[in-house]
C-alpha cells in the first residue's frame, strides 16, 4: 500500500463532505468530530476519515456519545449500545474499513477466465452464493455489474459490481461463488472492478468488513490504501448499497 496524495484525499474528503451534508472544507481542516442530527432516526453512524470523526443519528444518541473517546464509538458493540438506549429495533450493520486506491492495479492478465458483462452471469452468481454475502456485496442493485465466467464450462465463478457516490467515488463489491473461493477469483474480479472506475475518472473506494480478513488481503494485493473506518446501526433497515449517511 502507498500513501494516498493530496489530490486523492481531497476528493475522498470532498465525496464525504457532500453526502454527509458538511461544508466541502470541513473533512480536510484540523481533525476534529462532527455531528450531524438526523431527524428521521433511522440510522446511527459513526465515520472517521483522514483524522475527522463525524457522528450522525438522533439528537438524544448524539448528546450520549460525547460522553465516549473515538476508539470506543468505532467499535460495534459501543455503537449499538448506545442506539438501543434510544429505541428497540436497532441492529448493527457493522464495522469497516475504507480503502482507496491511488492507482489502476498493477496484476497482469489472469488464466482463470473472461469477464463478462451478460446479467445473466452475475444473477448466476448471486443465485449460488449466501444472501447475507449477496447483501453485503452490494452487487445486486449494483447499476454497474460483471461476471468471471470459465471459457471451458461457461459457468460463472464471481461478480464485481460498482456504485458511484457523490459522482467522484466507485464503491466496489466483490462476490466469489462458495466452490471457487481462496482461487484468485475476488482479486481478478476487484482489479477489473477498479481498473474500469479509473478509466471513468472514479476514485476506488472499498469497504472491508472488520471480520474480513480475506477482503482487505485483496485490498491490499491491488493498492488500497485505509484512510478511515465507518460503524453503523440502524433502527429501519434502508435500502442496501448506498451510504448510510445519505439514505432515502
């Protein structure tokens, strides 16, 4: 991993700001925490990006937060604790790291088989895979999709999907059938994945769940850099795919 640039991390900050609904300044001053009330309650989110902490929820979970360090709220199980003092219902959508990626990936050509783009290959992939990895992946409102599919057999081993946030990031998910997995398939599929969002002037953004230790090594094996961590509790479950902070 190499250090991200200031340009880069400008506009990580500035695709922020906006979806947080902060000034476009406020991520890339002097680190300081933030809070954004969220009359409607649905979510309680804690982000913390380039030394910023911004926490956004219900005026009462933000006035019990302050009494917390940033270590502590970014950890699930504080996070979720402090949601379900202000009502029933809540339930964690987890801790992540967000990376970033300054550069195309540099991997070669893969052996493994051809992308394709045919929707019925990645249905396929969803189709055999776990719904909760379904969900996570984001790939199935994902505007953006792809499939590996095995030149011999036709059958599709994985799935990238991509979606731009603020017109400046592409949050890419990555999704491996259960039987090709440990294979090569995620990592040929994410350096695909970001390779296309540079190629439209997108800036990379990968989010690796706090248990996944196999998506941050593939983070890593393509250039991702982490600038930051993002915990999340909702109180009514919104769409999947789209940044919490700027939910419909």
């Amino acid at each position: 991993m190499t250090a991200l640039g200031d340009h880069t991390r400008s506009i990580i900050a500035l695709s922020w700001s906006r979806m947080l609904g902060l000034p476009d300044d406020d991520l890339l001053g002097s680190p300081a925490r933030h809070e954004i009330t969220r009359p409607d309650g649905s979510a309680v989110s804690f982000l913390q990006l380039f030394g910023h902490a911004v926490i956004s929820g219900p005026a009462e979970v933000l006035r019990r937060a302050r009494g917390f360090e940033d270590a502590a709220l970014a950890e699930e199980r504080c996070l979720l604790e402090l949601a379900r003092r202000h009502g029933e219902g809540a339930r964690s959508r987890g801790a992540s790291t967000l990376l970033y990626a300054e550069e195309p990936p540099s991997l070669g050509p893969s052996a493994l088989g051809a992308i394709s783009y045919d929707q019925d290959h990645v249905r396929a992939v969803l189709a055999e895979s776990p719904a909760d990895d379904v969900q996570i992946s984001g790939i199935a409102k994902a505007p953006w999709s792809a499939a590996l599919v095995s030149e011999d057999s036709g059958e599709a081993w994985g799935a990238a999907g991509r979606e731009v946030w603020s017109g400046m990031l592409a949050q890419l998910g990555v999704l491996t059938t259960p039987s090709r997995r440990r294979a090569g398939v995620g990592l040929h599929l994410g350096a695909v994945a970001a390779e296309e969002a540079f190629v439209e002037g997108l800036i990379p953004q990968w989010q690796a769940g706090s248990q996944s230790v196999g998506a941050r090594r593939i983070a890593a094996r393509l250039g991702f850099t982490a600038a930051g961590t993002q915990t999340t509790v909702v109180f009514d479950q919104p769409a999947f795919g789209q940044p919490v902070i700027d939910q419909p």
